[in-house]
C-alpha cells in the first residue's frame, strides 16, 4: 500500500524558512520522479517543484525559483522541500506525490507576522 506523509509545516513569518518532508512507503521511490504541489482552498493544485528519480534534475515553478530547493534521499525513501524567503501568497497545504502514485494528506504551511 503506497504511504506518503508530508511533515515539517507551520506558522513562519514573512521571509522565513521551513523545511518539509515526505516519508514514503509501497512503491519503488528510487525509480519514481516526484512532486511537490501546493494547494489553497478554492484555487487550482499548483505545481511547485519536480524532481527526476536519481535527483540529478529539477525543475521549479517560476515563482519559486531562487527561493525553493527539492531535494530526495533515496536511501530514506524521503523527499524533502527547502523553503526560504517565504511570503504570506505561499500559504497552503503542501502535498508530495506523482501522478501515478497519489498523494499525502500535506502538511499546512501558514506565513503571517
């Protein structure tokens, strides 16, 4: 059964950092590419980061980039998502998944002063 459970989320200031995680289970993660997305109640699932299998590519959405860094261990069966210099627009629940695989239930990400 697949398992994907996104922790590291909370309440950050503007221009504050966070780091999330994904810890999965039940698929072949090591030959899995993976996303990131972000979703704020009423708006579309935003894509915010991919990265390939091996970790070797990724690939941002543009009003990340710069400030947003995925990265996996393929060793933990662990993605995770580095996020500085975070502004109050990037409020969401945050999920981890593929298209083919599903998603978690996302971890909320709040940035307010």
């Amino acid at each position: 059964q697949v398992h994907l459970v996104e922790s590291g989320g909370g309440l950050v200031q503007p221009g504050g950092s966070l780091r999330l995680s994904c810890v999965t289970s039940g698929f072949n993660f090591g030959g899995s590419a993976m996303n990131w997305y972000r979703q704020v109640p009423g708006k579309p699932r935003e894509l915010v980061a991919a990265i390939t299998s091996t970790g070797d590519n990724t690939i941002y959405a543009d009003s990340v980039k710069g400030r947003i860094t995925m990265s996996r261990d393929n060793a933990k069966n662990t993605l995770y998502l580095q996020m500085d210099s975070l502004k109050p627009e990037e409020a969401a629940v945050y999920y981890c998944g593929a298209p083919n695989i599903g998603r978690g239930q996302g971890t909320q990400v709040a940035v307010s002063s």
